[in-house]
C-alpha cells in the first residue's frame, strides 16, 4: 500500500 | 518489483559477495576501512528491527538476513580472524565513526515522519547510509595501490544505488508512488558522494590503469 511503500525495500 | 530496484539489489548482493571473497578466499581485507563496514552493521541493525514484527515477502525477509549476516561477519572477519586481520590498514583507517553517527542521530531525531522508536530508527539508518561510504573513500585516496577488488567492491556498492535512484523515478511515475522526501534525498545524497570516485573509476577503466585517486 501507499503507506508503507518504500518500506518494501532494502 | 521492477527492474531498477532489482539490478540496486543484485549490485549490492554483488558486493558483498565480492568483498566476502576477497577476506575468505585470498585472506585480505587490505584497503577496507573497518569503520565503513561498522557503520553497515548499525545501518541494517537500525533499519530492520522490523524484521520480526513486520512481514512484506519471503525476498524482502531473506535479503534483510543475507545483509544483516554478511555485514557481522565481514566485521567479524576483519576484527578477530588472526590471518585477516593482519591485512587491516588500521593505521590509515582513522575516521572517527562518532562524527557521523551522532549528527545522523540528531538529524533523524528532528527530521522523520514519525516520532516513534521504530520509524526514528528507520530514518537514522537512511541518514547513516548515505554517508558510511566515507571512512571507506578516504582510506581509498590514502591508498597508494588500490586493487580491483576493492575498487569493483566500492562501484558495485555506487552502482547499488544509482540503481536505487532510478528505481524511485520508475515507482513515482509508472506506479503513482507518493513522494517520500526522507529515502530519496539521503539516497540521491549517498549517490552523489560516489561521483568523484565513479569519474576516476571510469578513466582508469577506459585508460587500462590501476585504479588511484588524487590524494
């Protein structure tokens, strides 16, 4: 989702 | 997941593995700075205390274990392998970690997105990422012989984000990512501290010289 974004990456 | 952002992590994955080769199978760390590869523990240990509370994909999981372990036991290696480190140019490798740990620290604690332990965390290591390479280019252009190990290692590490960079650029107009401030102006950040070195990288590359940067 659009919140967690860039928390899906290294 | 596009292409962009897996070429960043296959680059980076690269340089890891090139660096562990270097201490594993020819018993050197010469030209490493032990501060640099620190700074990467507290980096991934800061950035995936999430790793037991929050799941995204098996990739993302494994790939946070694969960075999280590498990185200890490169330090490990480097501190207490009585061969390895031996090759350790401690004498050069002087930059004070505390220098940019601390200022990092204060940043993340004044500039975040949320004042929460774990989100605090996350914004620290971003900060600190983009500039741990530091300790590393100045032992580089203390280095007299640079060899190519060490120099692919550092490009594949720039590499990794310049990857990271178009990766952003590709989710924000293809996929309608929102702008996130934080990640994309300490990547671009973390980028540019790897020009000076990518433009010396690349002449010497061209010119079939070793590798030296302009003390």
């Amino acid at each position: 989702s659009a919140s967690t974004d860039v928390k899906d990456e290294l | 997941m596009n292409a962009f952002r897996l070429a960043g992590d296959m680059t980076h994955l690269l340089s890891i593995i090139l660096l562990l080769h270097k201490i594993r199978a020819m018993k050197s760390c010469a030209g490493i700075s032990l501060r640099t590869q620190e700074l990467y523990v507290i980096v991934f240990v800061t950035r995936y205390v999430d790793l037991s509370m929050k799941y995204y994909s098996f990739y993302n999981s494994i790939m946070k274990i694969v960075f999280l372990g590498t990185s200890i036991s490169i330090v490990w290696y480097m501190r207490y392998h009585k061969v390895v480190k031996q090759t350790y140019n401690k004498d050069v490798d002087t930059f004070r970690h505390i220098f940019l740990i601390l200022p990092c620290f204060v940043l993340a604690l004044l500039i975040n997105r949320a004042f929460t332990v774990i989100e605090v965390l996350w914004t620290f290591s971003l900060y600190l990422e983009a500039v741990a390479i530091l300790p590393q280019l100045v032992l580089l252009q203390r280095s007299r012989n640079i060899d190519n190990l060490t120099g692919n290692y550092v490009f594949l590490l720039g590499a990794y984000r310049a990857f990271y960079l178009l990766n952003w650029i590709y989710r924000f107009f293809i996929e309608n990512h929102q702008v996130r401030w934080i990640p994309w102006l300490s990547g671009l950040l973390q980028t540019a501290i790897y020009a000076d070195f990518f433009y010396y990288y690349i002449k010497s590359w061209k010119n079939r010289e070793k590798l030296k940067l302009p003390a």
